[in-house]
C-alpha cells in the first residue's frame, strides 16, 4: 500500500513540473546570458574597424575559430604595415568588459576605453585611458612603474601582479560604473580609483598625458585595441551594459 502511494504522488509531481512553463531559475538564467554582448565574430572582424576610419581595417588583423590575432610580421616604425589600432562599432559609458589576451614574446600592446573618433586625435591613446597588455619579463616596459601588464598605464599599478606567462591566455575585465573604474586581471581586482574628480586630473598632470587636454575627460567612448608592432591575441571578448 505505501509503495502505490509513494508511486502515485511520484507521478503526480512529474506530471505537475511537466505541466508548468520554463521555470523561473531558468529564465533568469537566460536573462543574465543575454546581458553580455559580444564583440566579437567567429570567423569574421565585423563590428570592427580602423582608427578614424571607419570603412576600412588593417590586414594584419584576422579572426578566426573566435581568435582575434594581430601580425605584426610587416613592421613598419611604432606600428605594422597595414594593421593601425581598432576601435569597436558603438560608444559604452558605464560597462563591464571581459576578454582575454595573450601577448608575443616581448610583446606590447593595450585595450583602451572612452576612446574619441575624431580627425583632432592622430590615436586612440589621446584620449582613452589604456590597460596595459604587456611581457613584463620581455619588453622594457616592464621595467617601468605603471607600465606592466594589467596596471591603468602610466597611472596606477597593479595592487598585486597575476599576469600569466607568455604564451598563456590572460582574464582581463575593465569595469567603469558612474565615477568608479576597476580592473580585474586572472579573477584578482588589481587596480581601482575615482575618475574624473580632482584627484584623477591631479594624476594625469603628472604622467605622460599631462600635455594631452582631452586625455582621460570624456566618460563615454569606445573601446580600442592596440597596435604596439608585436604580434597580440585576443578572444571570448564580451561587454555588459551597466
């Protein structure tokens, strides 16, 4: 008699789960999928384009299975022939960006953000802070403070240093909400400060944007990855609005 009962509110509950619509769990899970966009195309650089040129993008940027790979095989001064930094379609003000990188042996380069599109602005880095994409080991930036990989560069160090090897991938996440920006590198908050009030401007005048006016002012842009002359991979990368 128990074995009936226990068989008989068995199929009652089957038949009651099996009757309601999707459950709550699963729509909010399907709610916070839907708030990360990304930014990146599987086999295409759709969405993306040179500095100041919005029709057109360099050759030694290729994308393929999801991997984002800067060539730096043509040098051609600071930058590569036909490569040129990139900027994303679309301005973010207050927004959580995650991507990862993976830097060349003695490789340099950067993801800047509140980026201006403007003839007045020969580079993203004239107005949009940068973090640092670097071999701290390789390249002689690493021997400089605010210049290692993952530090706010040329303005704030990283608390603590996680930075994989060269060769390996790196989490980074840039998160600016209202006045307050935060990077995360490897799952570690490394950097975090206050923009745009008295302190912020008293920092930029004493780095090397001091002589750039419209450095680090607008508090919305776009974001930007750079073109440094050294080979540089990036994937799996995603904004969320905030």
């Amino acid at each position: 008699m128990n074995s009936i009962k226990i068989l008989s509110a068995t199929i009652l509950l089957t038949t009651f789960f099996a009757c309601q619509p999707a459950s709550e769990t699963n729509e909010q899970n399907m709610e916070t999928k839907e708030e990360w966009i990304s930014l990146l195309d599987s086999n295409s650089l759709k969405g993306l384009h040179r500095y100041n040129q919005p029709d057109s993008i360099g050759k030694a940027w290729s994308v393929t299975d999801g991997v984002l790979y800067f060539d730096a095989s043509q040098k051609n001064e600071g930058q590569s022939r036909d490569g040129g930094d990139i900027v994303y379609d679309g301005d973010f003000d207050n927004f959580h960006l995650k991507l990862e990188w993976k830097i060349s042996q003695g490789g340099n380069s950067g993801i800047m953000f509140f980026v201006q599109e403007d003839t007045a602005y020969d580079y993203p880095w004239r107005t949009g802070p940068e973090m640092q994409v670097l071999d701290n080991d390789g390249h002689a930036d690493g021997k400089i403070i605010k210049h290692r990989a993952g530090d706010l560069y040329d303005l704030i160090s990283c608390s603590t240093e996680t930075v994989k090897p060269v060769g390996e991938w790196n989490l980074a996440e840039i998160i600016s909400e209202n006045d307050t920006l935060t990077f995360k590198l490897n799952g570690t908050q490394v950097v975090q400060t206050i923009m745009w009030d008295s302190s912020w401007q008293t920092m930029i005048a004493g780095s090397k944007f001091k002589d750039m006016p419209d450095f680090g002012k607008f508090k919305k842009g776009r974001i930007s990855l750079q073109d440094h002359g050294n080979d540089v991979w990036f994937r799996k990368i995603e904004v969320k609005k905030l």
